[in-house]
C-alpha cells in the first residue's frame, strides 16, 4: 500500500497478528474491517494535527497538543467551524503523529 489504501490481505494479516500478539484484548475482536476502520481514524487525526501545526496562532506540543487557554478559546472555536477533527486535541497529545508520518 502507499500508506492510505492498503490492500484487503493487509488488512486481514494485521488482524491476525494483532490476534496472536495480543491474545488477551480488551475490546471487540480485532477484524479486517476494525483495522481499516482504526487506521482511517487515525489518519484523520493525524490530518488534523497536521492542520493545527500548520495554523497560525496556534504552538503545538506533544503533550499538550494545541494547548488552549481561556485567552486563545474564541480563536480555537473559529477554527474547529473549518477543521471539526482538530477538537480532540484541544489540550491533548497525538503520540501516533510521528509513526503515521512515517507511514504516509
């Protein structure tokens, strides 16, 4: 794959080796289809960290993420109006960014 459209057989096998790494999950079974959906999920996330570091007013930090105060709040509400997946990170990290950057 180049990172945003693998192939069905890459979706089962890291299904079964998420099921052989890790026998003892918590949450729903691991399937093609919830590791399609997990990896969209993060790209989204990693597409919207990628905005906030590219947006102007805005210091990004891996611990903090955009770290928003009272003072940037109205700021920060503008600009979830354009980039509604961006909320998530408000005062929160995104400790995947470096290995989804890898990645894509």
């Amino acid at each position: 794959g180049d990172g945003t459209n693998f192939k069905k057989q890459t979706w089962h096998g890291a299904a079964a080796h998420l099921k052989e790494r890790f026998p003892e999950q918590l949450g729903g079974e691991k399937t093609q289809s919830s590791c399609q959906t997990r990896w969209t999920k993060l790209k989204s996330s990693y597409h919207a960290v990628v905005d906030i570091k590219n947006a102007s007013g805005f210091a990004w930090s891996d611990i903090d993420g955009a770290g928003i105060t009272l003072e940037y709040e109205s700021t920060w509400t503008n600009f979830l109006k354009s980039h509604k997946n961006a909320g998530l990170f408000k005062n929160t990290g995104f400790p995947h960014f470096d290995a989804i950057h890898q990645m894509l």
